[in-house]
C-alpha cells in the first residue's frame, strides 16, 4: 500500500493503482486478535490507527456477496467494512477504470473496466 488517507473517509491507495474507499464504521483487527471500530471523519486515534497501516502490504482483499469487504495486511491485521442499512460503505476503484461499491442495505454493484481510451 502506498497512502493511506482519513479525513472525511479512509481511502487506501496501492502502489499498483487501486483505491478504497470506507465512508462508515470499519473494524481493524490487530495481528494479536485485538480489535477496535473506527469511525472516518473523526480524527483522534481512529485516523492514528488507521494511518499506521501506511506502507503494509495489502496480502487479500475481497468482497462477500452481501458486501462485507475484507482487506488483509502482511502483519496478519485486517480492515473490515459491512454493509450500511442507508449509505454506500465502501468502493473500489481500479487502475484500469473497474469499479466496485457496497450498496446501501447491502449487496454489491460491479462495473468492469472503461472501453474508454
């Protein structure tokens, strides 16, 4: 992973072209089996958390079909999103123009990559 970002949202940027982005509660989960609920946009310690992931490498990252999103580091942490009853938990932008989002109540959207260009 290359940057990762926590202000109104947590966006995770690859060295390989991907973002993420969480835009509701997400649960990290340290290599020891610890776990906390961070919140985007309220800075404090959930942003510390999240920041520390900066430079990790991204080992499995996957979507369950009712849109849970899982994301692997190399440490053995992992970030988890689930769905939102009302908003769009995450999205996935790929390098070639793929896209992914968690839609509202649950369920993926998938659109593959532009023919643009």
């Amino acid at each position: 992973m290359v940057r990762v970002g926590t202000g109104q949202l947590v966006s995770l940027v690859t060295d390989t072209g991907y973002e993420i982005t969480v835009e509701t509660d997400t649960v990290l989960a340290d290599a020891d089996g610890g776990g906390r609920t961070l919140t985007p946009g309220l800075g404090g310690s959930g942003a510390r958390h999240l920041a520390r992931l900066a430079g990790r490498e991204i080992t499995r990252a996957e979507a369950d079909d009712d849109g849970t999103l899982t994301v692997a580091f190399g440490d053995g942490s992992a970030l988890t999103v689930a769905p939102h009853p009302d908003d769009e938990a995450w999205g996935l932008i790929g390098p070639r123009g793929e896209r992914a989002v968690c839609l509202p109540g649950g369920g993926l959207a998938i659109w593959g990559p532009s023919d643009a260009g």
